[in-house]
C-alpha cells in the first residue's frame, strides 16, 4: 500500500468520482483507475461499486474513507516533525471555520503564525454551520475547526476547547438612529426589517429567538450566502444580525453599528481530533489559545 494510492482513494471519495478526481489531481483517469486497481487487489476487496459512469463506496470503502484520511494526516505530521528539528514549525493546516469564526480568531492567528512561524501555510475552509465545521473535522477533510455554538461541539474522539463569548452585534443601514449611546435592546428591533441568513446558521437561530420574543421583526430578504448581508445592510434593505467579528469591517463600510443591552452572546470553541497532530496544526491551536488568552486580559 502506497501514500499515492490512499491520496488517489481520498481523491475520489472527496470528489465525487473518478472522473472529477482524475481533473482535481492532474493525473490521467486510466492511471487514477490502475492505482486504484492494483490497492483493492492488495486489500482484496473491492473500495467502490462501478455503476456506468458512477462509482459507489463499497462497505470496506466506506470503512476505509475516514482511516485514511487519518492515515495521511499522520505521515504528514510524521514528515513535519522531523521537518521542524532542523527547520522551525514547517508544513500545512487546513482549518474549516464558520465566516465570523474565519474573521476572529482565524486571521488574527494567521498573522500571528506569519511573525512567528512563516513556514507554516494555513488553508481555510468555509462552513455555512457549527455542525458543518465539526462534521468535517470529524472526517479528516481539516486538522482544526472553529465555530460558534450553543452547545459544546461533540463527536467520538472530539477535542472542543472554549475560546470566548462573541457578540452579536445589530448592523444598520447608514444614517439609522436607534437605542441610546451605541446599544439596543431587544424591544429597540420592534418594526424593523431584516436581512438573515438561511437557517441551520447560529445568526438565524438567534433572529429567530428574537422573532419570537418581541415580534412584529420583518424579512426583507433571506440569503444563502453571509457575505451579502453586509452590502444589503449598506443599500437600506433591511437591518443584520452579524457575530462581533464583523464589528471593524462594518463600521469602516459606513454601517451603524450597535450592541446589545443585555448582550446577546454565542460561545466560540476551537475543535480537532485526538491523535497525533502534523506541527503545522499544533502551531495554528496553540498560537489560537494563546491569542484567545491574551484577548481576555485585554482591557475593553
């Protein structure tokens, strides 16, 4: 059994198919197929079922899919531990992150690594949810995740580290007086319009929350996608619900930009697997609590 043939497996499950797998990796399909061939003849069983065009997991396949992932990630932290003797913190971690979570901590401990471990690569991965992001820890697609959630993050074999408390934040169209000194209160929403996300996101469910307890809070317009919640705020569509890692980017956009009295809070948690850890993943969560605990010390 070769790394090529696992990183080929991979490939195809992640992929979709051969075909699509075979463009991803830059190899021709025939030799993508061989590979294939020659690692279910070691095995002796078969990893997919070929249906015409289509290829189906196997149950060894579908057994196999997480191992090797796990498989590759621990040559890869094997290379970068022997990597980091002679050379510093080396390699590459691949972070899945929530779009707030991606904003604060993930580019903050991205800058960081840069001063302190420029041989590191971080590749981020976007997920429309908290459940997403441990999803595809769980599965060995990323080393590290981080996400906001209400409840702890668990799966089998799961590390969920508390990171802070983020706010959420109330985002108006420029020009927009509301509440009193930079804060609202939830009765302050009372007759507004709103841009939200679809839900399964932590920002629907607290506008939900919010629906429900004050009333009379309108939609404007639902998005898939939370990168436009912003620019529909800016064009006076409607107001937004954003995590509190969006306050600088908002407020620099011309956005009135307001806290909540009390404040509405979601616990942000820093997630990876048990087991062994490439250097580059142990650098990016050590350099993340070490931040988170800097942050906390901090006076506001």
């Amino acid at each position: 059994m070769e790394r090529r043939q696992l990183e080929y497996f991979v490939a195809i499950v992640e992929h979709g198919g051969f075909t699509h797998a075979a463009r991803a990796l830059q190899v021709a399909q025939p030799s993508l197929s061989r590979a294939i061939g020659k690692l279910e003849k070691e095995l002796g069983v078969p990893l997919f079922h070929r249906i015409g065009r289509n290829a189906v997991l196997s149950n060894a396949g579908e057994f196999m899919a997480d191992r090797a992932r796990q498989v590759l990630r621990d040559l890869d932290a094997l290379r970068a531990a022997a990597q980091a003797v002679g050379a510093g913190v080396v390699g590459r971690v691949d972070v899945a992150a929530t779009s707030s979570s991606t904003l604060e901590p993930v580019i903050g401990t991205i800058a960081a690594l840069r001063e302190h471990h420029p041989g590191v690569t971080v590749g981020t991965w976007s997920a429309p949810s908290a459940a997403e992001v441990v999803a595809t820890v769980l599965r060995g697609s990323c080393e590290v995740g981080v996400c906001g959630s209400a409840e702890r993050p668990a799966g089998q074999g799961l590390v969920a580290i508390h990171l802070r408390d983020e706010q959420f934040l109330l985002v108006a169209p420029p020009g927009t007086e509301l509440g009193l000194d930079g804060t609202v209160t939830p009765a302050d929403l009372r007759g507004l319009s709103f841009v939200i996300t679809q839900p399964a996101t932590a920002v629907r469910a607290r506008f939900d929350r919010l629906a429900a307890t004050v009333g009379d809070l309108h939609i404007a317009a639902e998005v898939g996608d939370r990168s436009v919640v912003l620019p529909m705020v800016l064009r006076g569509i409607g107001c937004g619900l954003m995590p509190d890692g969006w306050y600088d980017l908002a407020c620099r956009a011309g956005a009135e930009v307001y806290r909540f009295s009390p404040p509405e809070q979601l616990p942000q948690w820093l997630v990876y697997r048990t087991g062994p850890l490439t250097a580059a993943a142990r650098a990016f969560i050590q350099t993340t609590l070490d931040q988170a605990a800097a942050a906390a010390v901090e006076p506001e």
